[in-house]
C-alpha cells in the first residue's frame, strides 16, 4: 500500500520574471519551453502568495521532470545558505518528463462521489491514483482520491483536508485530517485516519535550470496515515511555491520517513520552464 501525496495544486503562469535568468544547461531530458499564460495572474514578489495569485486552469498540460517511478534520488530539501538567504538547488534536468493535467471531473467514474470538486489529476505517478480537489477562496482542499479505472481504488474523506490555506505566508502552521470509510484499494475493503501536519517554514530563493524565484515559498508536509490493526505510515514532502507560477518542484521521501532533513526521495520533480 502506497501512501498518497499531494496531487498538483497549481500551474505554470508565465507573468515575468521574479528572479534572474540563468543559461541553459545541456537538456539531455527534454526540458522544454512552458505553456505561457501572462495575463492570467498577476503577482507582485512579495513572498505572500494570496488566492489570486494562483491560478488552476483545467485541460491544461504541464510538464515537470522527475525521476523515473520506481527509483529514488538524493536531495537537499534544508538547501543551502548564499549571502544569508536560504537557496534550493532545482537546478537537475536528470529524469524523465512527466503531464500533469487538471482534469474536469465530469464523467469520470467516481464524480458522484465528490460533489464541488474543482478538478482531478494525477497524485501518485507510480500507481496513477488520481487526486480530487476543491479549490475555494480560502483554501485548496483535498476531498479525495481514486483510480483510474473503475471500482479499483476509492477514498472519500469525510471532511476535506486543507491542503494550503490562503494567502500562503511564511509561519503559517497547521494539522488537518479526515477519514475514510468504506473504502476501496485494488478493490479490496479499505478504511483509514489520516493527517496532515502542515507548515510554511522556509523562505528563499529557489534555482531552476533557466530562473531563480526569489521569494519562494516551502510548505512541509507530514502525512500520517493510521491503517486498521494499529498500523501508522509515514511521509514527508516539501512542496516549493512562487506565486503565479505555482508549484516550481516538489520532494518526497520514502515511506517511513519523520525526518524533515531527509537526502533519499522517492519522487523529486521539477517544473519544465
């Protein structure tokens, strides 16, 4: 059993620069150009990412490259110190490039099931468990998650998790948790109690192959997930967010992980400029 992380939560949004251009380096991977959505967010760099500053377009592609399913990867999720400012090394464009898309869920097998949803997209690249999330003035809410197919996997929170909470501001700290009951994994019974301990608790600069974002923001996140039989697994993930570009890479570790300095993670994306 896999734990679920965070799906997408916002877009590219090419608006201008908040950082400075760097050179390209040999793009062995693919990285290639962004979709361009100027005019659809307007943002003033000032480290506080307010509802309007994010945008999430539904039918959209983005491209991020990560590390192939399966592997993991050494990461520095702490960073490092340049002239007293805090600087996250995205700079990698080693593995393979991966779709995201916010996907409208009309259709889809399981929209009964998440009445208000916003959007669906991918949460888990291994598996393809699909993420289902509300976004509303206040904040980006988790309602649930499901497979692809029909009646494989199926977990409908009672109440929805707070993902992030706006406006996105450095110190912002809180727990979140719901259950799911009745539910389904790979069509078998499935119930749990899960939570999410989240905080905004770095501020820096955060460097891409092609940009650094000043003003960038980590929201770390630790989920812990209480099965039956008294079994707990854990995950962390640092997600790193500039506004109007939304999520510029993210972090997870393996299974098990409490650390919040962990240098194994079994996903590391980075946003395709």
């Amino acid at each position: 059993m896999r734990i679920k992380c965070f799906g997408l939560v916002a877009v590219a949004c090419s608006v201008g620069c908040f950082g400075s251009n760097t050179p390209p380096p040999n793009d062995d991977a693919g990285y290639g150009q962004g979709v361009d959505l100027a005019g659809a967010c307007s943002g003033n760099n000032d480290g506080v990412i307010d509802r309007s500053e994010l945008v999430f377009p539904t039918g959209l592609a983005v491209h991020y490259l990560s590390n192939p399913p399966g592997t993991t990867v050494m990461v520095a999720p702490d960073g490092s110190q340049v002239s007293g400012t805090t600087a996250w090394d995205l700079t990698s464009t080693a593995g393979q490039v991966i779709d995201f898309t916010l996907q409208p869920i009309a259709g889809m097998w399981f929209a009964s099931q998440f009445p208000g949803a916003t959007y669906v997209t991918t949460a888990d690249v291994q598996s393809g468990l699909l993420g289902i999330f509300r976004v509303t003035d206040t904040s980006l809410d988790i309602l649930g998650f499901a497979s692809p197919q029909p009646n494989q996997t199926l977990f409908v929170y009672d109440s929805p998790i707070e993902s992030l909470r706006f406006p996105v501001k450095l110190g912002d700290s809180w727990v979140t948790g719901a259950h799911v009951v009745n539910g389904k994994l790979n069509g078998q019974p499935y119930a749990a109690n899960d939570t999410y301990q989240i905080t905004v608790d770095a501020r820096g600069t955060a460097e891409l192959p092609y940009l650094k974002f000043d003003n960038t923001l980590r929201v770390h996140v630790q989920i812990s997930q209480a099965l039956p039989g008294g079994v707990t697994v854990t995950r962390v993930q640092h997600l790193f967010f500039h506004e109007c570009y939304g999520e510029l890479g993210r972090m997870v570790s393996n299974p098990g992980e409490t650390s919040a300095s962990f240098t194994t993670a079994a996903e590391f994306r980075r946003l395709a400029l």
